[in-house]
C-alpha cells in the first residue's frame, strides 16, 4: 500500500508478536487460547489481507489484516500493536480510516469480537465507526466478557 503500511512477512510477526501490547496478548490468549506467534502466523497464512503498521522511520508498529468470516460478502477485521504505537498515536489515527477503507473494499461487513478489558481498542474502533451489538459474556478459549461489533460499508 506504501511505506507505512506494507505486506507483511514472516520476519514482521516474528519481530512484532513477543512485543505486543499486554492487552493484545491477553486478547490472543482469551480468544483462541494460543500465543500471539502462533495466532499472527495463521492470520498471514489464512488471510485475505495482512498488513505491518509502519512509522515513517520504518520501525514496525503493529499488524492488521482482514480474514475470511463465515457470513456472506463479511470479513473478521483485526489489529494488534506495540506499546510504540502510542507515541505515534496522530500519525496512526490520521491513516486508520484509509487503511481500513483498504481492508474492507472487498467485504460488504466488517465485524469481529474485543476483549472487554482492551479498552484502547473499544475506543478506537468506536471513532472508527463500528457498531457494538452483542457482549458476550462468555466469550473464547477463556470464556471472557467480549463485545461484539461490526461496521457495514
């Protein structure tokens, strides 16, 4: 897409998994019961769309993609991040709805689950203009409290 957010490779999850916010490991591990590693490596290989959040220096902040999802024309949108993505929070935000206009174009309706403690990720996806429909109260391998949201396009 560009200098920012570029394909990911192997080389990107194995740099960015064992460095993910605490939150977005808790949501891997409360949803799938499986580490971040194995979780990003399925993602890349099952995928419709992976991409590395870059900072205009090239370090790499984070992981987003969009996969397959089990309703029609739908797709199950995802991020995880580093901690340094907060101290490039403007640049993140100025490109978020572009990025996810990018994952999206394909898919009618964008949904997915969060984990009710990332509370960084509930706000987010509320400026981006997902709708919350559903908590679950006993959601994943962990049966935690997550919501559900989706954004039709």
């Amino acid at each position: 897409m560009d200098k920012i957010l570029t394909p990911t490779t192997v080389e990107d999850i194995d740099h960015l998994a064992p460095i993910l916010r605490e939150a977005d490991k808790q949501e891997c591990l409360a949803t799938t019961g499986q580490m971040p590693l194995k979780v990003l490596h399925s993602a890349l290989l099952y995928g419709d769309i992976t991409l590395t959040m870059k900072t205009p220096e090239g370090e790499r902040i984070g992981l987003c993609g969009v996969t397959p999802s089990p309703f029609d024309n739908a797709g199950v949108v995802w991020m995880c991040a580093t901690d340094a993505i907060m101290k490039h929070q403007m640049a993140f935000l100025r490109r978020s709805k572009a990025a996810l206009d990018y994952l999206g174009a394909d898919y009618d309706l964008l949904h997915n689950c969060v984990d009710a403690r990332n509370t960084v990720h509930i706000k987010w996806l509320k400026w981006m203009g997902f709708h919350f429909i559903k908590k679950h109260e006993a959601y994943g391998a962990e049966q935690r409290p997550f919501y559900e949201f989706i954004r039709i396009n």
